[in-house]
C-alpha cells in the first residue's frame, strides 16, 4: 500500500520514510512540495494522491515562536489538518495525525487519559488542540498524541543534549517538568506496521479516534538527558538542576504531563518499552555516529 505523507524533513517524516519498506510505501511531501499554509495546496495533493491513506507529520512545532505567530501556528496546526481530514472524507480515506501532550494543563497527579480535559496553555498547544478537534470530525481520522519525541532524526532532545553535553562545561537542565518520553523510531514503526490496519477498518472501527502513543514510565526533563548523556564517553559537561521558572521561556509549559497508553494497548496490543532502554539505545546510536546527530 502507498501512504501519502505530509512533512519530509523533519524528525518524525524522517523515521517514517526510514521504517518503510517492504509491502508500504511513503510519499513524502516537502513544504516546497506543498506548503501547509496553502489550503487549496493541501487538498489538491489529497484529491491527486494515488494513495491508501494519508498521514500527517508537519507541524509548526517551533513552541515558543509560536506565542509571537499565533497566526501561522493556527494555519500549520489547525486550518490545513481540518483542510486535509475533510479531503479525505472527500475520498473515504483514513487520515492519521500527530498531536500533543501539550493540549494539558499539565496540573495532573497520574498519567493523562484520552478523556481528560485539555486545557492547553501555551499558543502551540491551543493550536494543536483546535487540529485535533478539525480532524476528527472524519470518521476515519486517528490522532496520535505524542510527547518529548526523540530519535537518530532531526532536531530533537536527545541529540541536542548530546551535542551540549560535549561543548559545555556546565549543562543546566529543568528538573521540575515531567513526562513521558516518545520514541520516534517506534512510533514509526507503529505507523508502517499499522496503515494496512487502517487502510481496511470501516468506519466505527475501534482503530480511528484519539490515542496516546509514548514509552512506558515518567521522568524529569533533568533525568531524560542525563540518561542519554550518561552514554557518552565523550560528555564533558558537569549536570546542573534548574528550574522551569529559571529559563523565562516566552511559552509556559505543562509542568507534568504523562500520557497513558492504556488504549492504545488495548485496541492495537502494542507494548510500550520503557523510556530508558530506548533512550540508550538511541544516545548510543547517536555516539557511535555523530554524523547523525542534529
Ligand atoms: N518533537 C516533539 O517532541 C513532539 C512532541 C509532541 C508532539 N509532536 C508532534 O509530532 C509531529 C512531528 O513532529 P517532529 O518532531 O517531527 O517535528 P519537526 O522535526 O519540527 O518537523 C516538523 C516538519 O513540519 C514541516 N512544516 C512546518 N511548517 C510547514 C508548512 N507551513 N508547510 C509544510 N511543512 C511544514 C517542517 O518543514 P521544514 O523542515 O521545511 O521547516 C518540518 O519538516 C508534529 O505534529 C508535532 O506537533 C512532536
């Protein structure tokens, strides 16, 4: 099967296009290729596709930027998954899409479930949050939130830590946010192994709705890092703990926000890894080709 994929470049894009193979095949588009701010763009290449599903992985993902362009991370995050669910509703085609634990408050004592309320409080989270309610008004549509993705692809914060923990002396790093890191590289896999699935449910199908898609457990951003720096022989950098507040980010961030995968579990009996084995095995691949890293 052929999935007609949205974002080439970036981290997700990346690992998807590296985790094809085999009986699917992935069509990545460009923002030169098709620029999401165009709605009418956004539908042609859905309404041209020779495709068996379309797959969203573009994103205005820039968190802070975002409180001073409100405007184009609602364009990027909202308008064109709207634009691009009801082209495929056009075509009865199901349309996954990626979201965020940034739709949370992040004022939580467990891991969030799909049916907690969101109340997102930095622009990027509102606008990620409204695209998730413009896409699934599509019977067919899944929406994946994810959290703290890391991979051997792109910019991410595994492989920024990596490279600050080698040019710095010191590394101060927040020790009061929480959640569940992402593996990009088993979301992926996920995604490819999964679209035939999707590709032949019915409308109903227990398949499409929301889910959350992480690693199994909880930790600090301060843990998170160091579990990766702690892999590299190379690190020079002494690890301070600082505070969230201490950074003065433009955007506020959720100070806790866990995803539970229960669902996800349930309906597709996928098995998370624990955070850290995959966290090692990433910074490992990443020390042992620096060339990778971001
Ligand atoms: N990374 C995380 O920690 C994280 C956490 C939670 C959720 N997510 C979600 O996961 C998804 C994938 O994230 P990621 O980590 O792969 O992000 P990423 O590496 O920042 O990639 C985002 C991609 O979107 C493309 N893009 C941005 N604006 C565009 C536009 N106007 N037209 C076309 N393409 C555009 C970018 O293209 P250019 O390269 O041309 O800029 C880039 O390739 C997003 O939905 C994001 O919200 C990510």
């Amino acid at each position: 099967m052929r999935i007609l994929q949205f974002g080439r470049t970036g981290q997700v894009a990346t690992a998807v296009q590296a985790a094809a193979g085999g009986t699917v095949e992935v069509i990545a588009l460009s923002r030169a290729d098709c620029d999401l701010q165009d709605p009418e763009a956004v539908r042609a290449a859905i309404l041209a596709a020779d495709c068996g599903l379309v797959l969203n992985t573009a994103a205005f993902t820039h968190v802070d930027p975002a409180e001073a362009r409100p405007d184009e991370a609602f364009a990027v995050n909202a308008a064109a998954p709207g634009v691009m669910a009801a082209a495929c509703a056009e075509r009865d085609l199901p349309f996954v899409h990626l979201s965020t634990d940034a739709v949370f408050d992040g004022q939580t004592d467990r891991p969030y479930v799909e049916t907690d309320a969101a109340r997102p409080i930095n622009v990027y989270g509102r606008s990620k949050l409204a695209g998730e309610r413009a896409v699934l008004v599509h019977p067919k549509a899944v929406v994946l939130r994810i959290s703290w993705v890391f991979s051997r692809y792109g910019r991410n914060y595994v492989s920024f830590m990596l490279r600050l923990a080698r040019e710095r002396e010191v590394l101060k790093i927040v020790a009061d946010q929480f959640g569940t890191p992402t593996d990009g590289e088993a979301l992926a896999a996920f995604l490819i192994a999964t679209a035939p699935r999707w590709a032949a449910a019915a409308n109903g199908d227990p398949a499409f709705g929301l889910f959350h898609f992480a690693n199994a457990g909880e930790t600090s951003r301060f843990d998170f890092a160091k579990a990766a720096i702690d892999r590299d022989p190379l690190a020079k950098a002494r690890l301070e703990r600082t505070s969230q507040a201490a950074f003065a980010e433009p955007a506020p961030r959720p100070p806790r926000s866990p995803l539970d995968t229960g669902k996800l579990q349930k309906v597709f009996g996928f098995r998370p890894e624990p955070w850290r084995t995959a966290v090692e095995r990433t910074a490992d691949r990443l020390v042992a080709d620096p060339a990778a890293r971001a």
